[in-house]
C-alpha cells in the first residue's frame, strides 16, 4: 500500500482527523484530481464534477479535523478514487 492509499485509508476511517499532516492532506488532493491555488494562507481546491470548494488554511504543519472531515465526506459523498 502506497503512501497516498494509506493517508485515504487513515482520512475514511474516521480514527485519524488530527494528526493528518497538512501536506499529506494536499498531496491526496492532487492524486484525487483537485485543482488548487494560494491566496495568502488559504488553499482553494476544486474539481469537475464536485459542487463544493475546498478552503483550507494549515494549523502550523498539520491539517485542522474539520477540514479532514471535510474532505472525508467529499470523497465519500462523491465516491472519489485516487488518479
């Protein structure tokens, strides 16, 4: 198992919203087919095909749970698989 497979395992199980690293979090997100930019401290994600717009602001290295979940229930809501 890959890196990104183990990171999209740890996200979907739900056991592990805090200590996902903010970068492991991106980097999932460009393997799952989001487009993203930075403004400032924001990273905007999105893709074709999924309505919402991911706003992601990092908490020193790692990812806020909120925004984890977030992303857990896009992947599930629309059955997002990694590229």
């Amino acid at each position: 198992m890959g890196k990104s497979e183990k990171i999209l395992a740890d996200i979907l199980s739900g056991r592990k919203d805090q200590p996902i690293r903010f970068t492991e979090l991106v980097h999932l997100l460009g393997k799952l087919g989001f487009t993203g930019r930075v403004k400032g401290g924001h990273h905007i994600y999105w893709r074709d095909g999924v309505e919402e717009i991911l706003n992601l602001q990092p908490l020193g290295s790692q990812a806020k749970p909120y925004q984890v979940k977030q992303v857990r229930n896009l992947i599930i809501k629309y059955h997002l698989e990694a590229i």
